[in-house]
C-alpha cells in the first residue's frame, strides 16, 4: 500500500522537524494544503501523529491513545473480556510471555502488558509503527506508572512477522504467539468502525495472515491465539479451543515441535 502524504499544521519547530525527518523516513511527501483532497493524510499536531481523513462528512481523526479512551478505561476497570483467557492468563504472579506478530495500533499488545504479561509486538507498517512510538512516547510522558510498564514489559519492533518467527532461537521462544490479522469484510452489513476503515485504507488486509499459523504454532511453547470477527471463518481447521465474545472470537491453536 502507498505511504500516506504527511501534512504538518503545527508552527512549532520542533514538530516542523519531526515531519520532515517523518516524511525522509517514510519515503513519503509533506504537503502544505489539505482542504481540496478527499484521502487520508499523516497529520501532526502540537501533541500528537494523527491519521486524517480528508474531505466532507470524514470520519475523525486516528491516532493511539494508551493514556485515556476506551484503553485507558479498559486498563482502569480491568475489562478485557476473553482475551485473557484465550491467552492462558492464570495470575500475575505467573503471566505468559507474548508475542504479537500483528500488532496494528498495539491496543491488545498494550492490555496484556498492563496486566503484568511481558508482550513483543511486532508491526510491519511503517506508518502504524510511527504512530504506535508516537502514542508510547506521549503515554510515557504523561504517566509514570504507565512509563514503568511500557519500559518493563512491553517492546514494539518494526519488522515482518514472518522473518521474526523464522529466527527465534530456542531460548527465546515464547510462551503465546498472538495474530489479530485484519480480514476484509465480506458481507454489505459489515460497515466497520471508523478506525479500521481509515487504517485498512492505509495498511489493506492481511492477505497472507494464514500463512503466519504454521510458523507461529513452531515458535510458541504453549499455544496460538487468533483473534477473529465472531462469525468469519477459522484461519486454520480444528482450533482446540474457542473463546467467544459479543463480535470477536478467539481461536486457539496447540504449539507443534519447534523446526
């Protein structure tokens, strides 16, 4: 997919140099005027990296918020549904190791290290990279406590998944391989929220997400988790267990003999 234009509204030099290192990292084009187009732009702010779609009646912004939103009310309240079951989440004193091998904008990645899970997440999108290191770094600044646990146990990585799963050494291996791949929506009556629609405008669909369960089910020492839409089809046949919700469903698969 083709890397967004980037568009800088702040006057702050320091955001001005950002956006021009930004835009020579992404290999992208930093724009002076956005009022005539009708796509989505990387935008930055005073405060933060945003996903902007342009045009009229455009959904708003994108962008991570680890600090408030519905993260940081579902860190405040401990709602985090089946998830943590699915993952074998027993005790804090005992919590599995985790890697992400789809991270997106590490909303789940960012859940399960609040509860005391050391997560690796891995994303291959530069661009969501960029915004994920943007939302750490505010979240980091804003909130001590959340500082100790982004430093402590969670490590976000710009890679491709595929490469990181074909070189864990033995040692390394963790205890929970994690996909959330994103699946195009194959019926009229899946009008998804505005966040996945801008973000799969950017990074498309995981296409070839079904070909990370065979090397995921050799890196992982315990299981593999899928998240998935509730009622779309199983990535791979014959999970040993499933985890259901209202809209998601997590599909759960046995580790194989490391390769």
């Amino acid at each position: 997919m083709p890397t967004p234009d980037l568009y800088c509204e702040s006057t702050s030099a320091d955001r001005v140099a950002f956006a021009e290192t930004l835009t020579a990292s992404l290999q992208s084009r930093l724009v002076d005027d956005i009022s005539n187009r009708d796509d989505v732009v990387l935008a930055i702010t005073d405060t933060r990296l945003e996903l902007r779609s342009c045009g009229k009646g455009a959904p708003g912004p994108v962008y991570v918020d680890f600090v408030g939103g519905s993260l940081g009310f579902s860190r405040t309240v401990n709602r985090f549904g089946q998830m943590f079951k699915a993952v074998g989440f027993k005790s804090q004193t005992e919590p599995p190791t985790i890697l992400d091998v789809t991270a997106g904008l590490c909303h789940d990645a960012y859940l399960l290290a609040c509860q005391g899970c050391r997560v690796t997440a891995v994303e291959r999108s530069p661009v969501l990279f960029a915004m994920i290191d943007d939302g750490l770094n505010r979240a980091i600044a804003a909130d001590a406590e959340l500082a100790t646990i982004i430093r402590d146990r969670l490590e976000v990585i710009h890679a491709d998944a595929l490469d990181v799963l074909s070189k864990i050494d033995e040692a390394d291996r963790p205890d929970v391989v994690y996909v959330d791949p994103m699946f195009p929506h194959r019926t009229k009556s899946a009008l998804v929220k505005k966040e996945m629609r801008v973000l799969r405008s950017i990074v498309g669909d995981d296409e070839d997400a079904a070909d990370l369960l065979l090397p995921a089910r050799h890196a992982a020492q315990k299981r593999v988790v899928v998240k998935r839409m509730r009622h779309a089809p199983e990535l791979a046949p014959n999970p040993m267990i499933c985890f259901e919700g209202k809209t998601t469903r997590f599909d759960v698969y046995a580790p194989l003999p490391s390769s």
